[in-house]
C-alpha cells in the first residue's frame, strides 16, 4: 500500500504541512525532526505525488535537456553537473539526443513541451533557429547552452571559443609548429566560427600567412577524423602539427598518427579544445584549450531556473544575459 503525507503525519503526531516541509528540508522545520521524517519516509517507500504538486504549483519540477550525443565525453561530463545542480534545486532531470540532426532538435523541443516541462536546457544544432523560434513563441523558459544565434535575441552560456583557439595556436606556433592542419567543424555552429577566428587570430599576430586549404571541416562521428588524417598523412604534405575543434577529434588524430607510425608529440604535436583528461582519466593528455563544464552547468542551470521562478511570478526582464566561461591553456604530452 502507498505511503502518504497523512500516514508519517499520523504517525509523527503532527501536520500534513510540517512534514512536507521537512521533506523538502526547509529550515523552519528542526533539523532532528527533518533527519527522523526522511528516514522513515525512506524506510517506508515513501515517494512524493509530482501529478499533485504540479496541479498545486502549475510546475513539474522537471527540465529537459537536448544535446548531441552522450556518447561524447563533453556532452555526458556536461549533463552530469547540469543534472548534479538541478537536483540541488529540486528538479528532475531528463535527457533527449539529436545527433545534430534538426528534424530530431525539433521533435525533441516539441516532445518536451508537450511533457509540460518548466523549462528546457538546448545545445543547438544551428543549420536553423526553428527549435529556438518554437520555445520563444510558447515563451517556454529556456538557455542555449556552449552554443548560441548571433541573430537571435536568446539567454545563453558559452565558452570563450576564440580565446581558446587563438591559445593553442599561438601555443604551437611557438614552439615551432608553423604548418598546422586544423580539423574544424562546420561553420554554421557558432564555436566553429569562433574557434577559426581564433586560429588566424594567432597567425595574424604570429606574421605568418592563412591559408583556408589548411582547414578542413570533420564531424565528431567516429572514423571520419581518421580517415582524414589517412588520407592526408599517407601522402607528400609539410604538416607538423594538427588543432582539432575538440578533444574527441584530437585522440583519433592521435590514434591515427600512432598508427601511421608517427610519434606524436616528437614528430608531430596535436591539439584539442575542451580538456576532457580534467573531468576523465585517458591513457593520454591532450593539449588543449580548457574550461569548466561545471561551472558552465551551474551558470545554466541557474539562469534557467531564475526564468522559470520570473514566469511563475509574472516577472520578466527585458535584457537578455549571456554568460562566457574563460578558457586556459591546457598542457599535455602530445606538444
């Protein structure tokens, strides 16, 4: 039989009231009282009527969060502190991939409105700001999260992309590597763009000449980094060193190279962006550009959350704010 507020009420000796708000660990409540209800209330199987506070509160205390592919280190490392601070707060978290496919960014923005979600979390795809467009015209609280539409009035958190580039290309650029091929992603993701501004940034200052046929555009699906490189490095070319947009990209570089008999960081130096070795032990550190993800969780989940409460209360502010999270230079073996 299910477990209510009524029954531990009735077996506390006091009100439905008083031991919600210990559940909830509210502090007007004492802490032994607090300690003693949520251990029974635990031992008994207590679990808490969302349906009912929903009706009560008009929230479900529940946030989607739409990315690309959990499989990505960066993506899961990310939503693991989006989810970690969340839960501090309250809400409940659940997850919907897109694989960078904007039919399935708009099926999943869709899914989630029609879950009354309170607010929702998007790493965008960007070939379009449908997605976008959607949550503004249901005034769906919501963040754009490590990506954001210069076009677009909309709350974001992103990294300082071009600083980052522009660190480890002048990085390399002074230890010698003056002939870099940089794996970068399509043009239409915002740090894409950032990222090779970065890159001529540091040649620019470094008096050195651009040369767009050193940029080539790869994805993050596994084996395309690879053959690249393959298909590069198989024949005549005067590459010392390979930037990659990010990490994923840099280790199958690495990969690669080691296959082809190439002693990276001797013979050829790689670099990424994103500095998954901080979050993830690897068999290799990577020289790359670095930055919190936790600190980017807790800014978007905060700023989400500050959306959804001026909603409830009928408070909106007119400005919108962006958050950009500083990046440093990461060093690694592979340099």
């Amino acid at each position: 039989m299910k477990v209510t507020l009524k029954d531990l009420a009735k077996e506390f000796g006091c009100s439905v009231t008083t031991i919600s708000r210990a559940l909830k660990d509210n502090n007007t409540i004492s802490l032994e009282l607090r300690r003693k209800v949520k251990a029974r209330a635990e031992e008994l199987g207590y679990i808490p009527n969302i349906v009912a506070g929903s009706m009560r509160t008009g929230q479900t205390k529940t946030i989607a969060v739409i990315l690309q592919d959990l499989r990505n280190p960066f993506f899961s490392i990310l939503g693991k502190y989006i989810e970690e601070f969340a839960s501090n707060q309250g809400y409940s978290i659940f997850f919907m991939t897109t694989s960078e496919l904007i039919d399935r960014e708009i099926e999943a923005v869709n899914t989630a409105i029609g879950k009354n979600v309170d607010g929702i979390l998007l790493l965008p795809n960007q070939k379009d700001a449908r997605s976008v467009e959607i949550l503004k015209r249901y005034k769906i609280p919501h963040v754009l999260v490590g990506r954001y539409f210069s076009n677009l009035d909309t709350d974001y958190v992103i990294a300082n992309d071009q600083k980052g580039s522009y660190l480890v290309t002048k990085h390399l650029i002074e230890r010698g590597y003056q002939r870099i091929l940089f794996l970068n992603s399509f043009m239409y993701i915002s740090s894409s763009y950032l990222r090779l501004e970065g890159f001529k940034q540091a040649y620019s200052e470094a008096s050195l000449p651009f040369n767009k046929n050193d940029v080539i555009t790869v994805s993050t699906d596994r084996g395309e980094a690879c053959g690249v490189i393959k298909n590069i490095f198989n024949k005549k070319h005067d590459y010392n060193a390979v930037f990659t947009y990010c990490d994923v990209i840099a280790f199958e570089t690495v990969f690669t190279l080691n296959e082809l008999g190439y002693h990276v960081g001797k013979d050829i130096a790689v670099a990424g962006v994103d500095d998954i070795h901080s979050d993830v032990i690897l068999p290799v550190k990577i020289t790359s550009a670095s930055y919190s993800r936790k600190e980017m969780a807790y800014e978007a989940v905060n700023l989400l959350i500050k959306r959804i409460n001026e909603g409830i209360n009928n408070v909106r502010s007119d400005s919108y704010e962006h958050h950009v999270i500083d990046i440093t230079l990461s060093m690694g073996q592979t340099t």
